[in-house]
C-alpha cells in the first residue's frame, strides 16, 4: 500500500467575508492563506487587523497582502493594518501586490499616517486584464486571475510546489544505501547494491503529497473565462453576493449569484467550493446554500472567524 507524507500547514482563515455594507455578523472582505506558517493576506477590509488577534494570526509572519481590487471593501483596513505593524517593531519588508494605482493612492496616507514605522512597504503592481506569475518563493507560487468587475480586478490562484519524494530511512537503512546516493533517490533513481541487485526507487522511497491549491475569485459576474484557470483546484472561494432571484441585481452591480457560484465551480470540476461576500440583506445564508448545493453539492458557507483546511 502507498502511504503518502503527513501535509503541511495550508489553511484559509475567513476574517471577513461581507460585501460593501458590514454588518454586525460580516466584516469586509479579507482572509489569510497560512502555508507552512507563512501568512499571505488576501484583501484588506476594515477589521481585518482585529480578527487576526482573534484568530491568533502573527503579525511578524505576514509579509505579503495581495488586494483584489481598489472598493474599500478590499482595501480601507489597510493603512491600520500598516500603522499596527510598526507598533510592533516589525523590520521586515512588506508587499503589497495590487494594480498599479494602489501605490498612487497609499504612498501619500503612508507618508502622513505611518512617517515613523521601522520597515519598508514596497508595491508590486500586478496587471488585471491577464493571468501571470505575480509572486514565488520555494513552496508556493501565485497567479493572477482576470475577474470582471466594475473596477479593474483580479482574483488569485495559490498553488502549492511540489515536493520530492520522501525516504524510507528503515529500507534504505536495510539495503545500505550510503548517505551521498539519498539526492539521486530523491530524483527518482533505483539503487544497485554492490551484489548487483537493483531495488527499486519506490521500495526506498514514499510519495510525497500531492501539490494544493486555492483559488480567490471576488468580487466578479459569472465569468466563464476563469474555468480553465481554477480547473481542479482543491478549494474555490467565490462570491455569492446575491441569490439568484436577485440576478438582475447582480448583473447590474458585476457581481454573482449563489447559484452562478456553484454553476462554476461544476464546470470547473473543483473539490470544494466556498461562498462568501453577501449582501447585507441576507441574515440568514441557509438558502444561499441551499441555492448553491443544488448546482454543487460540496459547497460550504464562509463565516467571519472560520477555517478551511486545504
């Protein structure tokens, strides 16, 4: 039997997951992806410092905040954000992926508001009308997804790099493979032993887990464009900003239905998909479920202060 190595940290934290209106239950949107215990924001809404100490999320381990779009839904929670981290004698850099008019509009609330902060913001401004590589490091990469809104706006997809495979330390230690041969497993070698006999590469090695992924897609209409882009992932949040009874609505203002939601994440043949960005008027989101389970049965509400383990 195969076994496959125990994952790593992939989490979502939902700090807020309302629209244009809070209200007492939904803040704004924002929400941190915490891989490997490195933090990555998504959206900044107001709030969004104060749920990550009630989720017991660390500053110091945040360093990059990726904003979707320039509605201050998305994005007013972010110079308090800023100001805090300086409080805290943060010294690492800080970056802020976003269109190009964020730095045009926050430099000059920076230079008022955060003049004294020991650290420096840097803005890496990432285009909206097409999907490209925005950010890397070693275990993950991030992607640009085009979303269609009222204002230039881009949704992000997470994936996670794949990993080598993992040794065996009882097989190799039986078969006396040396330490200096361990790489050239690692890269899928079989090993001969000195009587000449060949063990295989997957007696000495296990698989490691398969590579995640998650992808943000808010705010936007229905969208069909974004199906080859989110195809398969593990987890897709999408906004449901209206039921579908309110699809004029939500034509009108380029946001989507629960219903619609659901209708991409079918098409795209996703594992899981994640609701969120309501409206204010719903006070119940049972029925936004329910319209979207009826479409994609694996469909869960977002709520301020949840998680989803990807």
């Amino acid at each position: 039997m195969i076994t496959f190595a125990t994952m790593e940290t992939f989490d979502l934290h939902i700090l807020g997951c309302g629209s244009a209106q809070p209200t007492t239950q939904r803040n704004p949107s924002s929400q941190v992806i915490n891989l490997r215990d490195k933090l990555f924001m998504v959206d900044c809404g107001e709030g969004a410092q104060l749920e990550m100490k009630r989720n017991k999320l660390s500053y110091a381990r945040l360093n990059h905040i990726f904003l979707s779009h320039l509605h201050g839904d998305h994005c007013l929670g972010l110079i308090g954000l800023i100001s805090t981290l300086g409080l805290n004698d943060r010294t690492a850099e800080l970056v802020i992926h976003a269109h190009p008019d964020a730095e045009r509009i926050f430099r000059p609330m920076l230079n008022y508001f955060c003049t004294d902060i020991p650290f420096n913001v840097r803005f890496n401004s990432i285009s909206p009308q097409k999907s490209e590589l925005i950010f890397e490091d070693r275990s993950l990469q991030v992607f640009s997804i085009p979303l269609r809104h009222r204002v230039p706006t881009s949704g992000f997809l997470f994936s996670e790099k794949a990993t080598q495979p993992h040794i065996v330390p009882e097989m190799t230690k039986y078969h006396e493979v040396p330490l200096s041969f361990y790489n050239r497993l690692k890269a899928g070698e079989d090993y001969r032993r000195e009587d000449g006999v060949i063990v295989p590469n997957s007696v000495l090695t296990r698989p490691a887990a398969l590579p995640r992924r998650y992808a943000y897609c808010s705010d936007t209409a229905y969208s069909e464009r974004i199906v080859p882009l989110i195809e398969s992932v593990d987890l897709l949040y999408h906004e449901s900003t209206f039921m579908d009874d309110q699809k004029a609505r939500a034509k009108q203002t380029m946001h989507s239905t629960a219903k619609q939601a659901a209708t991409i994440a079918k098409m795209a043949d996703v594992k899981k998909l994640v609701l969120g960005h309501y409206s204010a008027r719903y006070k119940d989101l049972k029925p936004l479920l329910a319209e979207a389970k009826s479409i994609f049965p694996n469909t869960h509400l977002s709520q301020d202060g949840f998680t989803f383990r990807i």
